[in-house]
C-alpha cells in the first residue's frame, strides 16, 4: 500500500451500494403538477396529514420527496370512485 492509500483508503467497492437520490420537487415543480395552492395552505395540509410534510434544505428552500407527492395525487385520483 503506497503513502496515498494510507491518507486516502480507498473502501473495495463491494462495501458501498449505489442508492439513487431522492428526486426533490419544489413549488414551481407543484405547480406543474396541477397543485395551485398557496403556501400557508400547504402548510395547513401538511400540519392536518393531507398533504406530504416538505422537507427543510435551508431556512429559505423547501422541497417535497417526488414520490410523495405523486403517491397524494394518485390517492386523489382513486378516492374519486
């Protein structure tokens, strides 16, 4: 093992597994999908259950798990009957 590997070791790839990142949505992104709310009543549906918790990036962005949110419109689609 050289001086580098020391500083640096380099894991054998079998340790690790490639987990793909969570695809964010933000509020122009709801907005494409059909959801024209305001933010507070999102705020009130997310505090209510009724609509996916956002997650916090920083103080000023928010963003929503993709997955979520397509789960809630595919939700509404089937209470329709």
């Amino acid at each position: 093992m050289s001086f580098s590997n020391f500083i640096n070791p380099k894991p054998p790839d079998s340790d690790f597994k490639h987990v793909p990142a969570p695809e964010l949505l933000g509020r122009s992104d709801l907005r494409a999908l059909g959801i024209r709310v305001s933010n507070p009543t999102l705020l009130i549906w997310e505090r209510e259950g009724r609509f996916p918790k956002r997650l916090m990036l920083t103080p000023a962005k928010v963003a929503w798990l993709r997955h979520e949110v397509i789960a809630w419109i595919e939700a509404k689609a089937a209470a329709r009957g």
